[in-house]
C-alpha cells in the first residue's frame, strides 16, 4: 500500500512538473518585484508591494486596463510596470487621479475594502497615508491610489499616444512613474502582464498578500 501510495506520488509531481515546466516555457513568468528601487515599488502600490512574488501571461499581447511589464525606454537593462491607459492615437488626458480616453472619463466604482494604506514618499522617504479606491478602466477594475487635496501632485497629461506605442500610467496617481517619466513605450516592447501574486514580501504565511489574482 505505502509503495502504490509512493508510486502514485512520484508520478503526480512528474506530471505537475512536466506542465509547470511547459507553462514556464510557453505562457507564464514569475518575478520578484524588487524592493530597492522606491520610485517603482512606490507606484504600483495598492495593486502591489515591493517584495512580491508575482506571475507574467506572456502567451498573448496586453490589451487596454492590462497592468504591464515593460522595459524602460530611457534605460537599458530596467524595467518599470504600469497600466495601458492609451494606444495608438488615443487622445489622452490625466488630470489628478482621473483619466479621460477619447473625451470619456473613466469611472471609479467606490471605495477598496480597506480604504487607507501607507506608502513611502520616494522623493523623502517618509511614510503618507494614501486613499485607495476602485477604477474601471473600459469594463475592467483595478485599485489606485487618491491624491491627496494638499501637498505637491504630479502633473497633469494631455498627449495623443503615438502610433504603435502605449500609454502607462501607474496605479499609485500621488507617486507615480510612469509614462510621464519615460514617454510612451513600443506596444511590441510590453509582452508581459501581471495577473497573479503568490506571496507577499512577508511570505507565504502573509494570508493578505498571498495567492491572490491581480487586476
């Protein structure tokens, strides 16, 4: 019994690693998400943390709300991580936290469930209490961060996305770096989206943080 019970062990984990493997070389990726550079890690909170372990689709193109992965233009050898809010020729406008595509505003659908979050100011390094709510970027939903009504605000955009380029804009409006930093990017350069966090920097014990589908 304990030798079938073995046996039928050893062929599971070879099947399971037979597909992993498959998966790994076709469809997905998985990244940690680096922990020392402030000025990413800062804006992809709510949506992320630096620390994160996280899984990349690259089986198909990103599309239009994607949160992607993408190398940055400006700098060989770095990557930055934002949300497509534009494409080829799209009129684009950020004004604070909004965003208005081709003269229609994108909504927001209320409140995250928890509502306030801490991040690091990666100009001063000192912790900012953020509001979190919910976006719907074109019928899908994501987390970003408010602006708050005092201190300094990033600037606002108002750009046509050239042809065969991509607009990224980070979750995080109040610390973002984005497309405002680096221009648009290739559309052909973002082969990667980020659907599925596994853990947390914290680990796998972290239940807030683990095992969780991204958006």
């Amino acid at each position: 019994m304990f030798r079938k019970m073995l046996r039928f062990l050893v062929w599971v984990a070879l099947v399971l690693g037979i597909v992993i493997g498959f998966l790994r070389l076709t469809a997905i990726r998985w990244w940690r998400v680096p922990s020392n550079d402030p000025y990413l890690t800062a804006s992809i909170s709510p949506s992320l943390r630096g620390g994160d372990l996280i899984l990349l689709w690259r089986l198909t193109k990103p599309v239009f709300s994607d949160l992607v992965l993408c190398p940055e233009p400006k700098q060989p050898g770095r990557v930055v991580i934002g949300r497509i809010a534009g494409e080829s020729r799209d009129e684009l406008e950020i004004t604070g936290a909004d965003i208005k595509v081709n003269n229609k505003r994108q909504s927001v659908e209320g409140n995250c469930p928890v509502r306030t979050f801490l991040e690091k100011d990666p100009g001063t390094g000192f912790e900012v209490e953020l509001h979190c709510s919910i976006e719907d970027l074109g019928g899908s939903t994501n987390l970003r961060a408010e602006i708050p009504s005092e201190g300094t605000h990033p600037p606002d955009v108002k750009t046509t996305v050239p042809d065969n380029q991509v607009w990224l804009v980070s979750d995080n409006r109040q610390f973002p770096y984005d497309s405002r930093d680096y221009g648009a990017v290739p559309q052909e350069t973002c082969e990667e989206t980020v659907f599925f966090r596994l853990v947390g920097a914290k680990g796998f014990f972290d239940t807030s943080t683990r095992l969780q589908y991204i958006r």
